[in-house]
C-alpha cells in the first residue's frame, strides 16, 4: 500500500512539473520582408508549387498549414538561417493559416491572405518578440534629445546674431550718438524675438511629447487586448464530460467527468462497467473440475491526463488513473464479491468531440481469487459534451 501511495505522488508530481513548465513560455513574432541574397525561387526544384521562405535565428522550428495537404516539403538552410516551405498554389481571396511551433515557445500563427502563386516566392521574417512599449519610450527619447540640440543650436545663432547686431550697434553708437537709442531698440526686438522663438518651441515640444505618451497608451492598450484575443484563440472550455464503450478482451462502459486546470493538465472522475467472459476450457477450480466463469468488474478510478499539445485540433495524450475495482463472481452455486485497489494507463488523442484511447487496466489479485490476476486491455472510443473550443475571432 505504501509503495502505491508513492507510485500515486510521483505521478501528480512529474504532472504539475509539466504544468508549470507549459505556463513559462517565450514569444516569436512573424512579419513580412524582402529577399536575402542566399535563397534562389528554386529551392524547391518544382516550377509548379509556390514558395514561403521564413528568415529566423531561431532553429528548430517546425511549420504546419490549417490544410495540411497543402505544404509539400520544408527545408532549413543552415547557412543564411531559413527555412523553405514548398506549397500548393492556392487562388487570391482564400486565407492560408501557417502555425510555427518550438519547445520553448508559444504557438505563433500567421495567416497568409494574398494568393501563392508558382514561381513567385514569399518572405517573411521570424523574431523574438521584444516589449514594443520600451522601443517606442527609447524612440521618444532619442527625438526629444535631437529636439533639444537642434533648440541649442538655434539659440546659439541668434545669441550670435544678437552679439553682431550689439557689436555694430556699438559701433554706430561711436559715430554717432543719436543712433544709440536705435541699438537699443534692435537689441530689445532680437531679444523679444528670441523669447518668442523660444517660447513657441516649448510649447511645441510639450504638445508633441503628449501627444507621444498618448499614442503610446493606445498602443500598449491594443497589445493587451491582442494579445488577450490571441490567448483564447485556440482555448478549450474547462469542463466536460465523456462517454463511451471499450472493446477488448471485455467489454467497458464508461462515463468519466473532467476538467482542465489549463490546457494540457485535466483531472477527472472514470465510472466503468466491465463483462468479462471465459468459455470455461482450460479453467479448473482446486477439485480438478472443469467450470464455466462470468467475471464483472465495476471501477471508479481518479485520473490525470496530460496533452502534448494545446493548441491543436489533434491532440495526443498520455494519462494515468488509479481507484476501486469491484468484482462479482458467477459459478453454477452462487456468486461472490470483492473489491481491490487497482490502477490504469492509457494513450490516445483527441479529436474534436471524440477521443480514442489504448487501455490497459490493473485490478490485481483478489483475497477470494488467487488463482485470478485481473488485468486486460482494451480500445476505447467516446464522445463528450462540452470542453469544445473556445475562440473569439
């Protein structure tokens, strides 16, 4: 009992670890570009299928199309850092969908609305994602820099012209002392002028550094909001309930409600009903007598399964379970009944509202079954109500 309790922990540990692991993921960025020198229109050596070259430093990457029999191979030239995706042409007007996935990254998904045409390569380019919002506060900064040497500068000319102007005043004012009053006064108008210069670029650079914060905050408001709409784009509802019919060496029927603490870890509650049949040849009870069996089993077992991916409409998974197993023993004198402490393993994938699973179940011996080990497998197909996706756009 000790040993399954750990076995039980082990597993509800690595689950989380997945968990937290698949909350802590980095961002790419796809934007469009122009060709390198490096990566000819050929590289897909078929004059007949379009061309979609994507210039990243990130290695590794791997591409797929929301109709997948469109992409027809993909290449990745280490030399200039690109990889080259071969496509089916497609008319102008239909929107292509290309996902790009890597460990360590979210899902970024990019849609290609102008047609692809053969022989007539497109570009793109695929980043990182930096924080837009330090850019643009470094930008402004820079601006607000080359305003104010460009402020210093000009008062500096007309510091100069005003000195000019004073020292031929001065002059005038040797030769002729009614000229004097005159330096005067041109001094009083450039300084005038100056003040008024300088006031009016003030006032201008206090508007455009307001008007910069302002767009600025647009900005960071239409990224959250994007971002909040590109989170729930590919989002499955949390609950849901399954039901469905294994066949194996017996036959099950279950239902199991479930649901998804995000979106590869749910947790969920199996209730089963299990015939298992013999013909009787072979079987002997301890008198040496050869007998006909019926075994039943009903179980309800705790799961965890855990999805490979969580942006997908296929969806693998792996999942564990342990719980309760009942069975009921039918012989020609009577019957009997006895519970165990078992466990189950299975691995399938989701589809839309179906899901397929290979299981096998673990019931143990039993203290009234010795000479009876349960333990079978089985292929399991259920249809579920609810945790449908869940997209805004």
């Amino acid at each position: 009992m000790t040993k399954k309790i750990i076995i039980l922990a082990l597993i509800f540990l690595i689950a989380s670890v997945f968990s937290i692991e698949a909350q802590s993921l980095k961002k790419m960025v796809v934007e469009p570009t122009t060709q390198r020198a490096g990566v000819a229109a050929e590289s897909c050596n078929t004059p007949s299928v379009g061309v979609l070259i994507f210039y990243s430093a990130i290695d590794g990457l791997e591409f797929s199309l929301a109709m997948s029999n469109m992409l027809l191979s993909q290449v990745y030239n280490k030399n200039i850092n690109a990889y080259v995706l071969c496509v089916q042409s497609s008319e102008r007007g239909i929107v292509i969908t290309i996902r790009c996935t890597r460990r360590e990254y979210e899902t970024e998904t990019y849609r290609v609305v102008e047609s692809i045409t053969a022989n007539k390569p497109q570009y793109f380019i695929i980043n990182p994602k930096d924080d837009e919002s330090m850019a643009t506060i470094k930008e402004l900064k820079e601006k607000i820099k080359r305003d104010s040497i460009a402020f210093e500068n000009e008062r500096r000319n007309l510091q100069e012209k005003l000195a000019q102007n004073n020292s031929e005043s001065e002059q005038k004012v040797l030769q002729e002392e009614r000229a004097q009053n005159t330096s005067e006064s041109e001094r009083k108008r450039l300084q005038d002028e100056l003040d008024r210069i300088a006031s009016e670029y003030d006032q201008k650079r206090q508007q455009e550094i307001a008007a910069l914060e302002k767009e600025l905050k647009e900005r960071d408001r239409m990224i959250r909001e994007y971002e909040q709409l590109k989170r729930k784009e590919f989002e499955y509802k949390p609950f849901r309930v399954d039901l469905g019919l294994g066949i194996g060496s017996t036959v099950d029927i279950f239902l199991e409600p479930k649901y998804a603490v995000n979106q590869r870890v749910s947790f969920g509650l199996k209730y089963s009903e299990t015939k298992k049949y013999s013909t009787g040849s072979g079987n002997y009870d301890y008198n040496g007598t050869e007998y006909e069996n019926d075994y039943n089993f009903g179980s309800i077992v705790a799961t965890v399964d855990f999805h490979f991916r969580q942006t997908a409409v296929l969806r693998p998974y792996v999942g564990v379970g342990s719980g309760w197993y009942k069975i009921k023993y039918k012989y020609d004198e009577g019957s009997v009944k006895a519970n165990n402490l078992g466990f189950l393993f299975r691995t399938g994938f989701d589809y839309k509202h179906c899901r397929l699973a290979l299981t096998y179940n673990m019931a143990g011996k039993y203290e009234h079954f010795e000479f009876f080990n349960a333990r079978w497998f089985n292929v399991a197909l259920a249809f579920y109500l609810g945790g449908g996706e869940y997209r805004k756009y």
